[in-house]
C-alpha cells in the first residue's frame, strides 16, 4: 500500500485501514490491542516509523508488531 502524500488513492486508503483496526479491536487482546490503538491515534506518523520505534512508540515488543 503506498501512503505517498501525492498519492489521491492514500487519502481514500487511510480511513479504510482505520475502520479495519477499529473494527478488529474487541478480537484483539494485550499487545496487539496497544498496538492498534496507538495506530489509530497516531496514523499519520506511523508510515515514517521503523519497526523498532513503532514498538517502542507503542510501547509494545518488536515481535508484537510483526505480528
């Protein structure tokens, strides 16, 4: 998925993946529940994130993320 700023389908593309987290949210539990939740809150800075600060932003394990 390209979330390039010039990209016109990115605009459409965001609030997709959003409804899809948020619609997940009560199958998911622990880690991957912060996860999402920090994803939601913090969508347009995560696509500039690497895995590493992703986790730790989220304050999740790297694992947790690949998951």
């Amino acid at each position: 998925m390209n979330m390039d700023k010039h990209d016109p389908d990115s605009v459409t593309q965001v609030p997709e993946i959003l409804t899809r987290i948020r619609d997940r949210l009560p199958e998911l539990s622990g880690e991957e529940r912060s996860l999402a939740e920090y994803i939601m809150l913090n969508v347009e800075a995560v696509p500039r994130l690497s895995l590493v600060q992703l986790a730790e932003s989220a304050q999740v394990s790297p694992s947790a993320v690949i998951q």
